[in-house]
C-alpha cells in the first residue's frame, strides 16, 4: 500500500513538473509574440510617421540637419534600421544623401557611442551601421575594434572597414581572422567583397607572403570576382608549385574568368590530375579560355571514370564548337546505350528545354 | 505600346518585397506624375495586370511566393497582358536568370543597387 502510494506520489509530481514546464512555455512563446507584436505596432507607427519626410529629404526638399531635429533620440535605432534599407538598395545620389545624413547629424554620434561601448551588442550595433554609412571618420576607431575576440564583433568590424573600403586595413584583417578557428572561407570572402577593386594589389601583396592556403584561396576568389590580370603570373606560379587542392581549384576558376593564355600549358597538365574536383575545373576553365588546341583532351574526359568529370566535359563540349557539339549528338543516339551516351543525352535535352 | 500623351498619367505596377524601397520609388515617380501600383509578394500579380492595366511592369526577381521569372512567363503567355513592357529587377549574380527574361520577353532590366534616376531613365526609355 505504501509502495503504490509512493509510486503514484512520483507520478504526479512528474505530471506536475512536465505540466509546470508546459505552462511556462507556452507562456514565453505568448510573451514573446506579444513583444514582437509592440516592436512591429511601433515601427509601424515610425514609418507612417516619418517615412514621407525621408522620402522628402532623398529628394533634397530638407536639409540633414533641419530633418534629424524631427527625430527624438529615442527613435534612432528605428531610424537607421530603416535607412538600412534604402543604403543596400540604393546607389548614386540618394545613397549618398542618407549617408549624408548619417555621418552629418548627431546619428553619427550615437552610433560612435555604440561603437565604444564595452558591451558587445553596442559595438557590433554601431560597427555595422557606420560600416554601411561608410563612415571614413570612423575607420581608426573600427580598426581597434577589430581586434576583439568575439566572432561576431570581427566580422561586423571587418565588414564595416570593407564597406569604407578602408583598404590599409587589409592586413589587420587576415591577421586578426587567424584567431578565429571556425571562421569559415565564404565569410571571410564575403567580407572582402565589399572592398571596390582599389583593394586587389593590396591583396597580391598579401597573396605573396601569405601562409595560410585558406586565405590564399580566399584572395584568389577575391581578385577572381574583380577579373584583376596583374595576378595572373603571381597565380600561374602555384598552378606549376602544386600548390594544395583548394589553391589549385581557385587558380583554375580563376584563369576561366580572366582568359590568360599563358595558362594553358597549366590548365592542360591539370586536366589529368588525379582529384576528379580540380580536374572538373580544369575542364571549365578550358572551355572558358576556348583554347582549341584542349578541345580534345576535353572530349576525352567524357569517357573519364569519375561521373562529375563525364558530365562537366559533356557539358563543356556542348559549348566548345560546332563540332564537338555535333560529336555529342552522334554519342547521344550511339548504339550501345553506354553511361557516356546518357550523360550526352541528358546534357542534349537539358539544353534543349535551356532553349525552348 | 501606345505612346502616352502628356495629359493621360503614366501607370506602373511595382512589384518588390522590400516594401520601403517600393514605397520610396513610387513617391519618386509620382513627383514625375506617373502613378504607381505597389504589389509586395509574386502572388496573384497577373489579376493585379488585368485589373490596373499599367503602361509598364517593374518586377523583381526575388519574390516570395511566386518567383519573378515564373510571373514574367505567365504574364507573356496571356493574350491580354503581353505586350505591356516589363523590366526586371535583379541583384548581382543573376545573370542566369536575367539571360531566360530576355527570352520570355523582359523589355529590360536593372541591377540592385540601382539610382532612382536610372530607373526613370529606364522606365521611360522602355515606354519610348
């Protein structure tokens, strides 16, 4: 009797508990919706509010300094996230008017204010929206920031002195991002994307002395997406070193997109490499050269025993001429059904409905 | 497309998900006396066509719902509303899907980031 009233006794304590946790949860989520629902009631308001007058100063109808009066400090934070929009949408003369309204009003003030604060939300706070304002005054303070050990305070940082294009800073940034172990390749790329092409001979500088094979990676793609030819016998060189697998495969896009002829002989030799990834990229960047003289050694890698291998040079003999497009036809319909004359018959068709 | 006279306003649908940016260009082209449509989502844009009958669509690629691609073949594939221009609106990297408007008809396109007055210059020279 005892026994079972011990055991019930634990039972309903656990019902309780779950039912406890139950409760308080649902009642966080409430909370939660209700707080989101003042937050989007109260930029709502802002916007009705304001908006017409924003609109009204991008058209040169206010001054910077006459418009910011209308604003109480208060509602800065919803002011700039709402100038966000228009910064990354915007270029020309209406992005520069509400930079010009940033970096003229006591807006800038506030977010240099943030910017000093030791709390981390408030640095990462004003480091992204002076980064976007591109705030040249700023840049000495962000560049001391860069060097926190917080991730997220970095990447904002970096981002900012990208946005300003704040190209000394090149430097500082791969060597403060060294600390980060999980910094990953596509963020550090990105953040050097919104440097303008002025930052590419910073970066070939970089690239000479450069250890890590991530960031040299990432300074190939870089000067890659800006088509920078100066780099390309700085790069030729890592193709004939051998340097590591990912080095190897941004050289390869790279030479696709700036067409230097003097890679062929590399991208000829990388066409038989043993990793069917760089081989892959090899037979892109063949096609994108056009160099006739590889034409065949491409045909060749459909019969190739990596599957990726097949249909990329598939594909690219789609593209390379009249006639290996014609030889891909004639595999297409062959007789024997082999895997190659699929892959010809899916490319085929691919294009095909590409065009129609 | 008909030319439009001075005195009969200029009609165009815009439609962006970015709703202060769709806000921000249709003050900018009503200062130029042109009245603008807003649509924020790629839902239900054809009926919207059919019912303002603008002189010009502004449509964004990105669009939740329905894509802008997908709206653009629906809109040429309609007897009624295809011959009005539609200029496409694209972020960088898009080029792809720029390269198939063009073939389902896109009269133009701009890139994001675009200046307001780049796109009037656009608008009107689509409507020339």
């Amino acid at each position: 009797m005892i026994e079972f009233l011990s055991q019930t006794g634990i039972v309903i304590s656990v019902v309780f508990i779950l039912l406890t946790f139950i409760y308080l949860l649902l009642l966080f989520i409430f909370l939660i919706r209700i707080f989101e629902r003042i937050r989007l009631k109260k930029e709502k308001n802002f916007i009705r509010r304001w908006e017409r007058k924003i609109f009204e100063y991008i058209n040169e109808d206010y001054n910077p300094h006459e418009l910011i009066k209308l604003f109480p400090k208060s509602s800065y934070k919803y002011l700039l996230h709402h100038l966000r929009s228009y910064q990354l949408t915007l270029k020309g003369e209406d992005k520069e008017r509400i930079q010009k309204f940033v970096n003229e009003t006591p807006l800038y003030d506030y977010l240099i204010k943030n910017l000093k604060s030791l709390f981390i939300k408030k640095l990462i706070f004003g480091a992204y929206y002076l980064g976007l304002a591109e705030s040249e005054n700023a840049k000495f303070i962000i560049r001391k920031k860069l060097k926190t050990y917080n991730e997220l305070a970095y990447i904002t940082c970096a981002l900012g002195l990208a946005r300003i294009n704040d190209v000394d800073s090149i430097n500082s940034i791969f060597n403060e991002a060294s600390k980060f172990k999980y910094l990953s390749k596509d963020t550090l790329q990105s953040i050097l994307l919104e440097f303008n092409e002025s930052v590419c001979k910073y970066l070939l500088k970089r690239m000479e002395h450069e250890k890590s094979p991530m960031f040299k990676s990432v300074i190939i793609a870089v000067l890659r997406h800006f088509k920078f030819a100066p780099a390309a016998p700085n790069i030729l060189k890592y193709l004939f070193n051998r340097e590591s697998t990912p080095i190897v495969i941004e050289s390869l896009k790279y030479f696709g997109e700036v067409k230097y002829p003097e890679a062929v002989a590399a991208i000829r030799f990388y066409l038989m490499n043993s990793k069917p990834e760089v081989r892959a990229e090899a037979i892109k960047a063949a096609l994108k050269i056009g160099e006739p003289s590889l034409e065949e050694r491409v045909w060749s890698l459909i019969y190739n025993h990596d599957r990726n291998v097949k249909v990329t040079a598939a594909e690219s003999s789609y593209y390379f001429s009249n006639q290996s497009r014609e030889k891909l036809k004639s595999l297409a319909y062959s007789i024997p059904n082999t895997m190659e004359s699929s892959i010809a018959r899916m490319i085929i068709s691919q294009k095909i409905i590409h065009l129609n | 497309m008909d030319k439009v006279s001075p005195e009969e306003k200029l009609k165009i649908l815009y439609v962006e998900d970015q709703e202060a940016i769709a806000r921000l260009v249709e003050y900018k082209l009503s200062k130029e006396g042109i009245k603008v449509f807003l649509q924020y989502t790629g839902d239900g844009v054809l009926n919207k066509v059919i019912r303002t009958k603008p002189d010009l669509i502004l449509l964004d690629l990105m669009l939740p719902v329905k894509d802008g691609l997908s709206i653009l073949e629906e809109l040429k594939g309609n007897e009624e509303v295809k011959n009005i221009p539609v200029i496409m609106l694209s972020i960088q990297g898009e080029e792809k899907k720029i390269e198939q408007a063009f073939k389902f008809g896109a009269a133009d396109y701009i890139q994001k980031p675009f200046s307001t007055v780049e796109l009037s210059a656009r608008i009107h020279k689509a409507l020339a």
